[in-house]
C-alpha cells in the first residue's frame, strides 16, 4: 500500500511538471494531478487489461505500438472524468502518456534501485 501511495505521488508530480511544460495539457492545481493520478491508476488496473484484450490482433500486428495507443485512450478517458484536467487532442495525449510513462519509470528505477535483483528465481 506505502508502495502505491509512492507511485500516486510520484505520477501527481510528473503529471504536474509535465501539463506545465507541454502544449495541449492544462491542469488546474496539484491537488488535480493528484486526482489525475488515482483515477490513473484505477483506470490502467480495470479498464487497460481489457482494452489490451480486446485489441490484441492489432497490438500483434503492430508489433506493439497499439500499445501507445491505448495509453492515449486511457489519457483521454481520464481526462474525462477528471474535472480541471484538460487535453486538447489525440496527439497530445499520446506525447502525454510516452513522456508520463517514461519519467514514472526513471523514477521509479532510482527509487527502488534494488527491487529485481533481491528477487528469488
């Protein structure tokens, strides 16, 4: 649970940094982002597994890069629903998702450095 908390937190701050520096995201406050964030999540634990499901002919086809595609979706479904969130297009949701995906990982690596490696085979 402290782990989930820590990553809300972390996306809250990226997506914060991220509205602010990209054209076409608007956010409100940072209590939005966090909302942003938990609604994130919910949203990529139910909705992506089907989503992914559902398309998986295309994501085979594509060799994967559906993939950012459903990211994109679940950026607009979020904005959606979040109040004070705003995103202007597709596009934008999609350089949205790849830039929010790549620094949760970075920080997520710095912060648990250790997590693969203390795993048993």
């Amino acid at each position: 649970m402290q782990k989930w908390f820590f990553k809300v937190l972390v996306c809250s701050v990226n997506v914060f940094i991220l509205a602010y520096i990209l054209p076409g995201i608007s956010i409100v406050d940072f209590f939005t982002a966090i909302i942003v964030a938990i609604v994130l999540s919910v949203l990529d634990a139910v909705v992506k597994p089907l989503l992914i499901l559902f398309t998986l002919p295309a994501t085979i086809l594509t060799l994967g890069l559906f993939l950012f595609v459903i990211n994109a979706s679940i950026i607009l479904i979020d904005a959606y629903f979040v109040h004070g969130f705003k995103v202007d297009s597709f596009w934008h949701a999609l350089l949205f998702g790849a830039l929010l995906s790549f620094f949760n990982s970075v920080v997520h690596k710095k912060a648990f450095p250790d997590e693969k490696k203390n795993k048993p085979v």
